[in-house]
C-alpha cells in the first residue's frame, strides 16, 4: 500500500505515466494481499473456537479456492503492468494477451499454484535483469535498490515454489518478498524528497 501511494505521489508531481503505471501495479499488489489477508482472517475466525459442521468446510474451502484465484488475479496482472512499463510496451493488445494466456494457464492448471509462481518468477526474473542492466547504465543509489528489491521479490517467489516441501520456504519466501518491498519503498521516499 505504502508503495502504491508514494508512487501515486510522485506521479501526481511529475505527471509521468511510467509512475502512474508503476503506482496502479503496485495497488493491484495490494489489492492481492488484501484479498489474501481478508481470505486466511475468515478461515480463522471459521475455525477456531467452532465445532465441525460439514457446511463450514465448503465455506472455508469456497473462501480458500475464490481467494487463491484473486490473489494470483491480482498479482499477475501487476507484474505484467510492470513488465509493460519496463519493456516499453505500447500495444494493450500484447500485454492483454500475456495476461490471459497467463491467468488461463493459472486457472486450469492441475496444480495452479506451482505454475503461478513459476510464471511470477519467470516475469520477475526479467524484471530484476532489466532493472540490473539499468543500474550497471547509471551506477546510482536508486537503480541499485530497485534492482536489489526485485531480487529480493524474486528470491521470495522462487521460495514459494518449493513452500509445500519445506515449511521454512513458506517463511523465507515472505521475508524475503517484506526485505524486497521495503527498499522499493525507501526508494520511493528517496525520490518523493527530491
């Protein structure tokens, strides 16, 4: 949220789309953490101090399920944004293209999940190459902590894939994703004082 609002601040200054762009993904960001927050508060408060009913567990299943599916919405959707930003894509058609052949895959997907976050690594991983090519060009204090802070998402992403194997990776991958947003974030002060 944080990031999406200085975002949305400097673009407010500037009036630059590239920061209208990076802000409206990164509040669809939030948006999916929101989901994901709102989805494992109402399985907690089914569960816990209730006795088992059959018509709880097809609501926590349904909650489980719709959350899942809007959260990996949300977050796709946000990370193609900034794909687009970063390559310069100015066709929507191509970007809503990668959109839907993404989410499709997500969706009917065996096991969507595991594809979701190959697929988040995968545009993540092309990110963080961008935004290390652009650091090398500059060699500032800004392009570092935004190449430093997708490195970090990326190592919290690549974490989840293997989050049903090793309870700790489920762990890691949020701390590394919190370590990575918050650079992101002090980046965006940085720039905000300018």
């Amino acid at each position: 949220l944080l990031i999406g609002f200085y975002a949305n601040k400097i673009y407010n200054l500037t009036k630059t789309k590239k920061y209208f762009l990076f802000s409206s993904a990164f509040w669809l960001i939030s948006i999916a953490y929101i989901v994901k927050v709102v989805t494992s508060v109402l399985i907690y408060f089914t569960v816990v101090g209730n006795k088992f009913e059959l018509s709880k567990v097809a609501f926590i299943s349904a909650s489980v399920e719709y959350g899942t599916i809007f959260h990996m919405l949300f977050m796709t959707a946000a990370y193609i944004m900034l794909i687009g930003l970063t390559f310069k894509v100015e066709n929507t058609k191509i970007t809503i293209l990668l959109f839907l052949t993404s989410f499709l895959s997500i969706l009917f997907s065996s096991n969507s999940s595991l594809i979701f976050y190959l697929l988040s690594s995968l545009f993540i991983i092309y990110l963080t190459m961008s935004f290390y090519t652009n650091y090398c060009d500059k060699k500032s204090v800004s392009s570092f902590l935004v190449f430093l802070g997708f490195l970090m998402i990326l190592l919290g992403q690549m974490s989840f894939i293997f989050a049903p194997y090793y309870r700790i990776a489920y762990f890691l991958g949020h701390l590394w994703e919190l370590a990575g947003y918050s650079l992101l974030f002090i980046n965006l002060i940085l720039i905000s004082r300018r």
